[in-house]
C-alpha cells in the first residue's frame, strides 16, 4: 500500500481561561488556542495528510461555553478537504454527554470516535481508538487493543489519552498506566497519544504529539504536532512541526556579586525585540548581589517587562551581599544606618527561620530603593 500520513495532536484545551495570569494576556492566550486549529489544518496540507488524529482533550472541561464549541465546530468545518477524528479524553470525557451530542450533530468532516471499535481511515489503515468514559476510568484502556479485529496486513494506529510514566499531568493512577510496550503487543504501526504537554517519544512508535499551544511553563518552546508517515513493514517517520504562537520559557537568570545584573538580564532575553511580544517568560533570578546590583536589575526587568506578552521576574532564590558602600549610600550613621546594619546582620543570621531571613532581605531592599527614589 501507499505510504500513510497524517497529522497526531492532542490536548488543545480550548476554553481554557488562564486564571493565573494577568488579565491583558488572557485574550490573547485563548484566541491562540483557537487559532490553533487553523495551523492544524495547515499542517496537514503541507505535509500531504487528509486526516489529524486528536488524541483527547480537545476542550478544557465537560463544560465549555456555547461560544467556544461553536467556534471550534466551525473551524474545523471550515477546513472541509480535511478529516478531524476526535478522541475524548480526561478533561472532555464521554461523560459530556451535551457537548458530544453537538459534536456529532457538526460538520461532516469531523469524526467523533465515542467508542472503542476499529475504524477504517483509509484503504489499508484502521484506527483502534480509546476513548475515555468518564474522567478517571479506573482501568488501561488500551488493553483492548490487542484482540481488536483488523483485515490482514493492516496498518493498526492506536489513539489513546493516559500516562505511559509517572510524568503525566494528573498523575495518573497505576491501574490506568498504559504499558510502553503497548504498540509492539496490539500490533500497532504506531500509537498516537495524548495528555503530556510537550512532545515526547517513548519509543519508535509511540508518541506523545504535545499540544499545539503551550499552556503553562512546564513545557518550554512553542507547541507543535507531530507530522507521520507510515509504511508497510518501515518505522514510523514522525517530524515535529510547530503550531504554537506563543513561545513559553522557564529559566534560570544566575548572578554572582560583581557582575553586572542588569547586563545579565538583558543577555538572557529573546535577541529580536519584536518577537517578544508572543514570549511568556518567566526567569529565576538565583545567587547572590550587592543591594545596588539587585536595585539596577529590577529597575532594568521593569523596563523590559512591557515589551514581553507575559514577562515576570523572581527573586525568592537571589541572596545579597551587603556591602559597605550600598550600607553607606543609606546612611553613614544616624538612625537609617542603625536600621540597615541590623536588617543586614538579620538577612545573614543563620539561626534564624528563612522566611524571617527573608523578611529582613526585602525590608533592606525596600530601604535601599526608597533612597533610590529620592535621588534626584
């Protein structure tokens, strides 16, 4: 037979609010989620695949609103030379009865897959899918897998939402673990799955696509799907093509006393300044600053921050080194210097508990740019 493509995702979480984040960046977020789907579809023409294989959670709850089922329902539609098979998964389980009811009364093009029956993609090609009943099904799903009844010669995709490892996103119970070898023991060409944010092999032919869209930082880089060609008797070719819009970074920003903090920062930052406005970055200021560096890398963190989508510094891990000047520079004597030494000999006090080291740190701090502010 002709090689077999098609297009592997999961997890596009449509209707996801992003509570946790600042109110400016939340539309923008969610519009990229939806927007998603319009990428998808792109992907899947560019890589000569008819159909994309949604491996669960392609909405964030039970419950989305009638604007964003609408929406999604009509963006898929839109993109009618292609095929959407559509998995339920732990966050849009079978249990949604209202909303999968919508679905299946939608486009043409879309395929609900409400049951754990072979399907046929294509002359050839059966899809053996998984999916979930309810949020937490109390068993592997997948282990039917093995038994499925498929013609001789098939390529057998398996498409499933679950754990493989203790890395899943809802840390998975153990009866509900989906054994790695799952594909080499149901005969599959490939097992295709959702529920882990970021693309990830767990062998040849079983994988985790990732979303589309980044949601969190737990994950770093732009989303992606996965882009697959099956062969009769040949691995997999999987090739990761990026959907995302938004470029999600975790970081660590280390600082030593003497170097210049601010500079550090700036080295630390996306090159192109007008990209920044599709990064959400998030960096970890760790080590340890004089109160003049650690003031001057504030004040730089505070100018850049506009320039980002999503920009946010922290500091809980960056220590100080009190040194004479910066003590001097509140005060040489009187009753501000008496409270900086005694802040200082605080922050440093090992026999204190951390959260009152702490406390004194950013007191000290608070002192040191209040003077700061006065300067003319």
């Amino acid at each position: 037979m002709t090689p077999f493509r098609f297009i592997h995702s999961s997890d596009l979480h449509l209707g996801r609010r992003f509570a946790a984040l600042p109110e400016d960046i939340r539309p923008r977020l969610v519009e990229a989620r939806h927007g998603a789907l319009a990428r998808l579809a792109q992907a899947a023409r560019d890589h000569g695949a008819r159909d994309i294989l949604l491996a669960g959670d392609v909405f964030d709850s039970p419950t989305p609103s009638a604007r964003v089922r609408a929406q999604a329902l009509s963006a898929m539609g839109a993109a009618a030379d292609l095929v959407w098979w559509i998995l339920p998964g732990n966050h849009d389980s079978l249990a949604a009865e209202e909303l999968w009811s919508e679905v299946a009364r939608g486009p043409a093009n879309l395929r609900l897959l409400a049951e754990a029956a072979p399907v046929e993609l294509a002359p050839g090609a059966w899809l053996l899918p998984a999916p979930l009943p309810r949020r937490f099904p109390g068993i592997d799903l997948t282990a039917a897998m093995p038994a499925a009844a498929t013609p001789d010669g098939a390529l057998r995709i398996g498409l499933a939402h679950g754990a493989v490892q203790s890395f899943d996103e809802d840390g998975a119970r153990r009866d509900e673990v989906i054994p790695p070898d799952r594909a080499r023991s149901a005969g599959l060409a490939y097992l295709a799955l959702g529920d882990w944010h970021g693309a990830k092999a767990i062998t040849p032919d079983t994988w985790y696509s990732g979303s589309p869209e980044r949601d969190g930082f737990r994950h770093d880089g732009r989303g992606a799907c996965l882009a697959v060609t099956l062969s009769a008797g040949a691995p997999p070719q999987v090739q990761e093509v990026h959907t995302g819009t938004f470029h999600w970074t975790d970081s660590a920003l280390p600082l030593l006393p003497g170097q210049d903090a601010a500079a550090g920062l700036a080295a630390a930052l996306p090159a192109d300044r007008a990209l920044r406005r599709d990064h959400v970055l998030r960096l970890r200021a760790e080590g340890r600053v004089t109160l003049a560096a650690r003031a001057a890398l504030m004040a730089a963190a505070a100018r850049v921050a506009p320039e980002f989508g999503y920009f946010e510094l922290t500091t809980e891990a960056l220590g100080l080194e009190h040194e004479a000047t910066d003590l001097d520079a509140i005060d040489r004597a009187g009753a501000l210097r008496l409270a900086a030494d005694r802040l200082s000999a605080q922050a440093e006090d090992a026999t204190l508990a951390e959260r009152d080291r702490a406390v004194a740190r950013a007191a000290l701090n608070r002192l040191y740019g209040l003077l700061l502010e006065d300067q003319p």
